[in-house]
C-alpha cells in the first residue's frame, strides 16, 4: 500500500520491517526482535491500522503483560488512528487475566460459573490452602508438611504449566516428593472448595477459559467474537496461555505475538520460552520477522547489555544497534556501602533533573523490593518524591484486605475466605463460631442479612449486630456506586481498625484513598476486578495517569520494569547474592534467567546508565552473627563486560564530600508535591 497517501502518513515513522509487521495482511505472524526495537510501537500501531482499515475495534482482541501497557498502547494508537474512524475506546485490551475475566462474566453459565464469582489474589489462595491442611489434619504431621506458599506453587506449576503433579515435583520441587499423595488430596479439596465458594484464583481465570475453549462450539463462538488477535511479551507466555490462543484462532488464524527470547524473565511462574519458538509449529503459515534497529539507548549502553548477553549459555543472535552516538559509556559505580550509595543515587539524580531531566525520566531498578528500603528513607529525608512498582502491593496491606473482603461477601456471599477474614476481627469470634455464622447464612440462601438472626455469644452481640446494620445499608445498593459503600463500610469498620492495628492513622488514609479510587467507578464488581487482578503498587496506580506536572522518581524491580523505558536508569545492588539472588541460583537455568534479568535492567535506559555495588552490606533481618557481609560484583559484569563501561570507584575517594555541597537546593516545588501526595497536605515524617 502506498504510504504517501496522507490519511497514512503516520506510517512513515516505521521502518521497512515495522512497516511490514503493521501492514501485514491476514495470517499468523511472529515478530522476534531485541529491546527498543520497536515491538510493542509495531502492536501500537497495527491496532491503528486495523482500525483505520475499517476493521470493527471491539472485534480486536490485544493482550498485554500488564493493564498499564495496555493503556499506554491503546492511547497511542487512538493518536494516530485516521479521523473519522472509530477509535480505540472498544478493543478488547488487557491482561490475560483481565480478558478471562471478561469472557468468564459473559460465559459463566457455560462455564458452570455463577455470574457474581469473585477472584482471591495469592494472599486468599494461601490462606485458604492453609484451611484445607488443617482441615486435614496435616500440619500436624510428623515431618512438616509444606508451607501454604510451597503448595500454592506447586499447584500453580502444574495448573499453568499443564504439567502433572509427580514431573513438577520431580524437576521442581524434589522436596515435596514424599508427600505426593497428600498434596493431591489437599488440591483435589481446594479446588471443590474453590467451587463451593463461587471464586476463582488466578489460575483458575485461564483454566477456564482453557475449558470453555476446548468445546468446539464455544471455541467457534467465542473466538469468533475476534477477527485479530495481537500479544505483546510472547516470550513470558506460559503453556495455557499458548494453548488458549490456539483456541482463540479456531476462526480465523489472525494472530499476531512480538517477543524477544534474550528477555524471557518468568520462568519461575511456569512461563515457556518455548512458546515463541515453537509458535510456527502451532501455526501453520507463519511468517518470521525480525527488527534489528534499536531505537531506544545511546550505543554505548547497547555495547554494554550486548557484551552481558553474549556470555548467556542459549546463544541470542541479535546483536544490538542503534543510530544514537554518545561520549558517555555507562558507569559502574563502586560504593563502600548502601550509605554511599544512595548518597550517590540522589546526587545524581538531582543533578539530572537540575540539566533537564524530570523525575519521571529516571528510574532506579532493582532485583528485590527490598533492596529500595534504605534509599525510600533518603528520598524522603531529601523530599524527593517517588512511585514505586513491584513489591508488596497496597493490596497487600491488611487493613485495605479487611475492606475489601466486606465488599467482596457483598458481591458473593459464598466467598468464604471474605466472611473468615472479616468475621475474626470481631470480638467472642473464632474460627468455629465463624464458620457456623458461614453456615447459617447458607441455609438462609445466602443472605448476608441473615445475620441478624445467628445466635451470637454474648461477646460478639455489639459488633455483629453493627455489621449487620451495615450490610443492611448497603445491600440496597446493589452493585452500584463502590464509593459510597466504602464510605458506609468504612463508618463501621473504623472501631475494628483502631482495636486491630497499630498506626490507625496512617490507614485510615489509604482508606479514604481507596474510596477515592472507587469514585471513579460504577461498578462494584469491575473496581473488585480491576483491583484484584493488576493491583497497584501505590493508590496513585489506579487513580489514572498522574496529571503532568506531577512529578516523581521511578523505583521499580525489574520485572515491573519490563516493556518500560526511561533517560536515565539506575541498576543498584549489583552484587552476587542479590543479582543474581541467591534463592535463584540454584541452578544453571536459573542463573540464565538472572542474566536476563540484568540485560532487561540494562536495555531500559535511553542515555544514561549507571550500574552501583557497594562493597559492604548490613543485613537488617538475618540475625548473623555479624549483619555485615562483603558483597562480590554480580558476575554478570564479568571481565570481558566491565571495560565497556566507565568505572567509579567512590569508597577509595577520601574524604567524602557533603552529598549536598556541589548542588543548589531542587526548585521548591518538589516538596510541594510531596506535599500533594498526600490528600491531606501532611508530609509523613
Ligand atoms: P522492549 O523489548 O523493551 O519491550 P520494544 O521492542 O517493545 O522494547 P518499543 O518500546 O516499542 O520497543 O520502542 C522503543 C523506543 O523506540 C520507543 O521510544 C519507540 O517510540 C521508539 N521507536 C520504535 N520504532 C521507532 C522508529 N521507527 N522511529 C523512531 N522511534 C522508534
Ligand atoms: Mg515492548
């Protein structure tokens, strides 16, 4: 097609090959290609192109790593789609998780399902694993049985990976071995339980869907919905994920998946890297394409991340390139210790941000969300403002769990895990008396309501009867305004908060900040959706993009820091032990998949990459007889890598200066935003 025609011009800021990709008519098609060589632009822009080509948005189907990517990739295809077209308010976008629930919503009946299921995080699933184990009776076995964790991995495995039980625990979990027999019994129970419940885990979102697929009839029909289907990060697909896109094509073969092998980083969930090589087997007529051009990183930055992955054991054959010159070859900075280096960290990134470079174009990235700890203090202390990916989520916090059970036994009185966890707060109830008031509400067809007719121990009366007030209130609403519930919900649970928790205060703002959240939906059950399947890692997550002049530095592990790209990357604790982690060096492949690790860490960065190791490091938690221990440089960084970059070596530099002493003070309005970070205007001190 011609690409002079204005209504397409915008197809002239593609390459030859990008071109080709957008471009390409029906059939299936593989995009592999190296970092920052424009896959996900390519997926961008072929939504565009689909649209512009009058093809039917809400019969395009785009599945992305996280709901943030899908977000970002759809805002950048409604910029560039023809006017007077559509635009991309109605493709199907999201995480698989996210499309399965979607489907799961419209299916259900088929799928066995009740419509009002809810979904557990981990968090549930572990909890409600435990259950079960005590139930039957194994916690008190002889030999300690695995931890709820453990089980919830293995099943895991097996359920993505579409492995049986006996290979996993043979290649995976050699440990577990002996117990074999009664871990199928513990999953056999789960996932009645699961059942009986009305709720689904995560795996059990693409099980699902995996089984509705497998019906000839609903494969025809649902795949049919889609007339092209498009996946950004094939290579941290796992097998049941490669398996519903097979279903998904029963139609039509309109397939399009873009990955790089070289950034196969998810493994340790069951992810297959085989999925992308063996995608021209699962469908017959692909067509290959690669890009070679990087357009992301200054070369000196590639030069470095391509001397890393050529010592990888899988040989990557695309070698990096990029027109983009500079006289600055990455640092790599030696520190004597996690002191100096955040010293370090925020002498550098003030003076970036004094020569152009706002906060949000810098992030500082690292193997575990641990590692962060002590440079959050330092930020603060400094009123440097920043967001955080990865890690323990605002999901995960106790408090924000307790509210979103009680929304969660409104939506689905079955939801056990829901009423356990919010009927123990109270006072006089125990896991018995719980688990009557669970039965009681049953034998009343599960209305909460019912309540108000359990005959509670004397101890209980007061709060249980304020609770059934509550629900009382709110069951009128049906599913409708979440804010408003949150605020009636909020009203009762305020007394079990300040009696449970210390720090009553500082959660009762996350509170409120999850009422505000929910202001901007209609629905209950899409804010319980969209909050349990992508959680956010900070309430500002979910609360839209930040207004622009909002600004704040990135922290982020590395596996959130996938897909994404900034000016200025920081890779800290470059050290054996944390990269790779030594609970993932166990073996050769997983040595591999930290080497990946480290090369995405690195092909984040467009011009500045700085890579820090202190020498010393305190173990806060390890109760060594000495918490100091000597940190060796990650080995990735190895003799042949290093001469690539510019070494630094601040521990030898005697005396240290003032952090402060070469930089005027950061305009005054980074404390004014910190200040806003908090609805309130009080500044945590
Ligand atoms: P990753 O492997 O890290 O996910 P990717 O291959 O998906 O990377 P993109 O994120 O799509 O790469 O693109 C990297 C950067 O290069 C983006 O800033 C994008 O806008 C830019 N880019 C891609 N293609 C072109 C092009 N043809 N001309 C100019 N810039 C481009
Ligand atoms: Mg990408």
């Amino acid at each position: 097609m011609s690409t002079t025609h204005d209504e397409y011009a915008w197809l002239d800021e593609l390459n030859p090959q990008q071109r080709e990709a957008v471009t390409y008519g029906d059939g299936p098609l593989l995009v592999v290609a190296g970092a920052g060589t424009g896959k996900t632009k390519t997926l961008a822009y072929r939504v565009a192109y689909l649209i512009s080509q009058g093809m039917d948005p809400s019969r395009i189907l785009l599945l992305t790593f996280t709901r943030r990517a899908a977000q970002e990739m759809l805002r950048r295809a409604s910029g560039i789609v023809t006017r007077g077209t559509p635009g991309t308010g109605r493709v199907w976008g999201g995480t698989f998780h996210a499309i399965a629930n979607r489907l799961l919503r419209l299916y259900h009946e088929s799928a066995g399902l009740r419509q009002d299921f809810t979904v557990m995080d981990q968090g549930d699933a572990e909890d409600l694993l435990n259950l079960i184990r005590h139930d039957l009776g194994l916690h008190k076995m002889e030999k300690r049985f695995p931890r709820k964790r453990t089980c919830l991995s293995i099943y895991s495995r097996c359920v993505n990976a579409s492995e049986d039980l006996e290979l996993v625990l043979q290649s995976e979990y050699p440990w577990c071995q002996e117990w074999k027999d009664e871990l199928r019994e513990l999953f056999k129970l789960y996932v009645t339980r699961k059942q009986e419940n009305n709720v689904l885990d995560f795996d059990d979102l693409l099980l699902y869907w995996v089984h509705l697929l497998s019906t000839p009839a609903l494969a025809t029909e649902i795949s049919g919905r889609f007339d092209y289907v498009l996946v950004d990060e094939y290579q941290d697909t796992n097998r049941m994920q490669a398996q519903i896109l097979g279903g998904m094509c029963t139609e039509h073969d309109n397939i399009m998946v873009v990955g790089d092998d070289a950034q196969s980083i998810y493994r340790f969930r069951g992810a297959t890297v085989r999925n992308m090589l063996d995608f021209p087997k699962q469908f017959a007529g692909t067509t290959v394409l690669t890009l070679e051009q990087n357009y992301r990183s200054v070369m000196p930055i590639l030069d470095t991340a391509n001397l890393l992955i050529s010592e990888a054991e899988d040989q990557y054959t695309k070698e990096l390139w990029s027109e983009r010159s500079s006289q600055q070859r990455p640092k790599l900075v030696t520190c004597k210790d996690e002191g100096e280096q955040d010293e370090f960290l925020i002498e550098r990134i003030l003076q970036h941000y004094e020569e152009g470079i706002p906060l949000k174009e810098q992030a500082v990235l690292f193997r575990a969300a641990y590692l962060s700890t002590s440079l959050e203090l330092e930020l603060t202390r400094h009123n440097i403002p920043y967001h955080k990916y990865g890690g323990l989520k605002f999901m995960e916090a106790a408090h924000v769990k307790d509210l979103i059970a009680i929304l969660r036994l409104l939506e689905n009185p079955r939801d056990e895990m829901a009423w356990f966890r919010v009927l123990l707060l109270m006072d006089g109830i125990g896991p018995s008396t719980a688990a009557k008031i669970l039965d009681h509400v049953l034998a009343n067809g599960g209305d909460p309501q019912a309540i108000g007719s359990f005959k509670a121990p004397p101890a209980a009366r007061d709060e249980l009867r304020a609770f059934t007030q509550m629900i009382e209130d709110l069951l009128p609403m049906g599913i409708n305004e979440p804010a408003i519930q949150i605020e009636r919900i909020r009203k009762f649970y305020d007394s079990l908060l300040k009696k449970t928790y210390d720090n009553a205060s500082v959660r009762v703002r996350d509170l409120v900040s999850l009422e505000q959240i929910a202001s901007g939906y209609a629905s209950r059950r899409k804010f319980l959706v969209d909050l349990q399947l992508d959680p956010p890692s900070a309430t500002a997550d979910l609360a839209g993009p930040p207004s622009r002049d909002e600004d704040y530095l990135i922290l982020s592990t590395i596996h959130s820091a996938k897909g994404c790209e900034w000016d200025v990357v920081y890779l800290i604790h470059a050290t054996d032990g944390f990269l790779p982690s030594d609970m993932s060096a166990g073996s050769e492949e997983e040595l591999e998949e930290e080497r990946r690790l480290a090369y995405v860490a690195l092909t984040r960065a467009r011009d500045f990459l700085y890579v820090s190791r202190p020498l010393r490091y305190y173990h806060r938690w390890y109760g060594l007889s000495s918490p100091h221990s000597y940190m060796q440089l990650c080995r990735f960084f190895s003799r042949h890598v290093v001469p690539s970059m510019e070494t630094v070596n601040l521990s030898r530099q005697q005396p240290r200066r003032n952090d402060m002493e070469s930089f005027s003070e950061p305009p005054m309005d980074i404390s004014e935003r910190i200040r806003q970070m908090w609805d309130d205007g009080e500044v945590p001190v």
